[in-house]
C-alpha cells in the first residue's frame, strides 16, 4: 500500500512540474529600475486599508508606470513630506545607491510646501486672516520650492547622469470645485506651476502635468470626504502620464564593439572584450554562431557576460547580445579563427624501420580576427515571430520523461491491485 501511495504521488508531483517547467520560459529578461521620489502620493496614503500607511502601497502610481514593464527598485516618500524634508532624505547613503542604480526616477513633490504655509493652514481651518498677506507667503513658498527642487534634481544627477527624471506638477487637492478652498487652490496652483516648469526645463526634466488631468475631476480621482490623495482611478492617471512620457522618448541607438585578446595562434581560451556604448545596459550576453535579436529573446537563451568580456576555446563565430533601459537592442557578431588544438603523432605500423613516416612541410597561415558588421540595430519594445533559438529549452525531454514516471506508476498501481484479488 505504501509503494502505491508513493508511486501515485512521484508521478503527480512528475507531471506538475513537467507541465509548468514550460512557463519558467515565458519570462521577460530585466526590467528597468524605477526609483520614486515624492510625499504622501507617491507614498499611496490611504490607498491600502490593512496596513494603516505603514508601508508604500502597490496601488500608487510608481507602481503602475509602464504596464508592469518597470520594477519599482525603492520609493521614497512619506507622508506629509515637503521638498526640504525629501532633499534630506535622498543625502542618505543607502537612497544615494538606488538613485545612482535607477534608470528612470519620478519627483513629485511641492503639495505639502503649500499645505504646510501656516497662512495657508489658517484657511483651510475657516480661520479668517488677512488676504493681502497671501501673495507675499505664496511667493516665499515658491521661491523656497524652486531652490529645493534645484537642489534635488543636482543630487540625482551627482550621481546618475543617464535616467530620466519625470517631474510631477501639482494639482487642485480640493475636491469640491464649489466648495470655498477650491478658489484657493486656484490662486497659488498657477504660481507653482509656473515655478515647477521652470526647473523642469532648465534640469532637461520631462514635465509630467497632473494639474490639467485633475482639473474639474477632483470629484472623479480624488478620495472624498475632505482627502486630498488620489484614489485609484487617480493613481492610475498619474501612472499613465509617465508611462506616456518614457513610450514617447528617443531610445538612441546601442553600440558594441568587439576585440580578441590576440589575433596569434594560441593553444590557450582567447578573450573577446566588449565596449558599449551607452555604458549602462540591463542585458549583456553572448551565442554561438551568427545570431539575431531575436535568437536572444527566450530568457536563459544567451549566457551573461561579466565585466565586458568572455571567454571561448574553439574557432567559430560568437554574437553578443545587448539591451539598455529604454528598450534599444543590438547584436555584433566577431569571428575567431587562431585556436589551435594539440594533435597527438599518427602511428605508422607500415614503417618497419620505426622512423616517422615523412610528411609533407605545413604552412600555418593565420587569420586575423574579423567582426562581422551587422545590420542597424533594431529597436523594440515586443518580441514577436522569434526563431528557435540553437540552445532550446530540454522541456520536452522534461515532459517526456514525466510521462514515462506516470505510467510507471499506474503500472505499479495495477500490479498491486492485482496481487491483492489474487489474495
């Protein structure tokens, strides 16, 4: 009784694992790294009501930018940050090498700047206060924003030169338009605004414009109740406006370069370097033979290189495999010719008097090595009509051995039914 339970159980557990071996395929290679700045929005306040604000929530925005083609690396906000809080915030070590490792960043910072203007506290209180004070604090606030937000994008590009940075503007946090703090929105919004282009053109950033998105649809994206923080259709519209942004930038052009570490015959493995530019890539790999993009497009196809270089110990021709953060993709292919592999002497049994055999004088000629120039590399963003590639995944020989460990086991199973009627 016991081998049959195991017998049924080995080949239950056989066929499962055969069956999704074939997913694991399926995989996409690296994602981009997204790294998040911002307040309570970029945060998701309120979005998740289980973990009481305690942890970023998977509903905010960051998260949703570019259909899942992005994987967030950290997000860092807090609620009721201002832009003077985030600026100390990003000084910190560890925050300095995931915005040094990001490829994209988002800043959306500035609400709070306001929101936190004690004149501006005192309105939205229903506590009357001096109205001609309100232009001199508007532009204090502004004036201090602009500088800080400087100073932010100068930190990220201290040490990150190549992300794009998306820059949020802000907008009318005041659901109701008829209610009596909409106007308010509506008199220092314009002034931030202004100031938030300013630095995003001058910092080379992309101006993300979330105040024209939520204008007359507070009441649409924008929790109710007297919230501020956008709901999840709110979200969404701050995710898509990114994700329209980074699908809309110039994806540039890759390029390798290919080197053998000598061009001399050689008995030892020789070393292909490889220069890219740009510098920065997410995938670099290497095949066998004359390879296309789309030989590379099954994940575990290629192997990784490290360090920008590989090494091979045969003659033959080698593709190497680059994609970057935008998307761009390439291939270059370099030939190696020069390997030379030791031959043991031929035993010639026809010699009586044991002396080699004479043979004919060898010239060695040695081919120098070429790298074959391939086509303009091809930029994509789908994989789609890929041809199978020389290393195809051994699933099938997975899936036939599963089946064969199945009907083992139910050939088990019949046995032992049959000794137990015999009995």
């Amino acid at each position: 009784m016991h081998f049959k339970r195991f017998s049924v159980l080995f080949a239950i557990i056989l066929a499962f694992s055969t069956f999704f071996s074939s997913f694991a395929f399926a995989e996409s290679n690296v994602k981009p790294n997204l790294v998040a700045l911002g307040d309570s929005i970029t945060y998701g306040w309120n979005l998740d009501d289980t973990n009481g604000n305690t942890t970023p929530s998977s509903k905010a925005f960051p998260y949703l930018i570019g259909n899942g083609n992005y994987v967030v690396g950290k997000n860092i906000s807090g609620g009721g940050w201002t832009s003077a809080r985030l600026l100390t915030e990003i000084s910190k070590p560890e925050n300095i090498l995931a915005i040094k490792n990001a490829d994209v960043i988002t800043l959306d910072i500035g609400s709070n700047d306001y929101l936190q203007n004690d004149l501006i506290k005192k309105l939205r209180a229903g506590v009357p206060v001096d109205p001609t004070l309100l232009p001199e604090a508007i532009k204090q606030v502004t004036e201090q924003l602009s500088q800080n937000l400087g100073l932010i994008i100068g930190g990220i590009r201290s040490v990150n030169t190549d992300a794009p940075i998306i820059l949020y503007n802000i907008y009318n946090p005041f659901w109701d338009v008829n209610a009596p703090l909409y106007p308010l929105g509506e008199q220092f919004l314009p002034i931030a605004n202004w100031a938030i282009k300013q630095v995003a053109t001058v910092s080379k950033s992309f101006l993300a414009d979330s105040y024209t998105a939520f204008n007359g649809k507070q009441s649409d994206y924008i929790f109710p109740g007297g919230d501020i923080h956008p709901n999840e259709a709110g979200q969404q519209v701050l995710a898509g406006l990114a994700t329209t942004l980074l699908s809309a930038l110039p994806q540039g052009e890759v390029t390798i370069g290919l080197t053998a570490s000598t061009t001399e015959p050689a008995k030892d493995p020789v070393t292909i370097d490889v220069l890219i530019k740009p510098s920065k890539v997410l995938v670099i790999q290497w095949l066998k033979g004359e390879k296309t993009i789309e030989d590379f497009a099954t994940v575990g196809t290629g192997t990784d290189i490290a360090q920008n270089q590989f090494q091979v110990t045969e003659n033959g021709t080698y593709t190497v495999y680059v994609r970057d953060a935008k998307g761009a993709k390439a291939v270059k292919s370099i030939t190696v010719s020069n390997i030379q592999k030791d031959t043991p002497p031929a035993n010639n049994p026809g010699n009586s008097n044991n002396n080699p055999a004479p043979t004919q004088p060898t010239t060695t000629t040695t081919t120098p090595t070429t790298t074959t120039q391939p086509a303009a590399a091809t930029v994509t963003r789908t994989a789609t009509g890929h041809t199978l590639p020389n290393t195809a995944s051994p699933m099938y020989n997975y899936l036939a051995i599963g089946l064969a460990f199945i009907f083992a086991g139910l050939f088990a199973m019949k046995l032992q039914n049959r000794k137990r009627e015999n009995n």
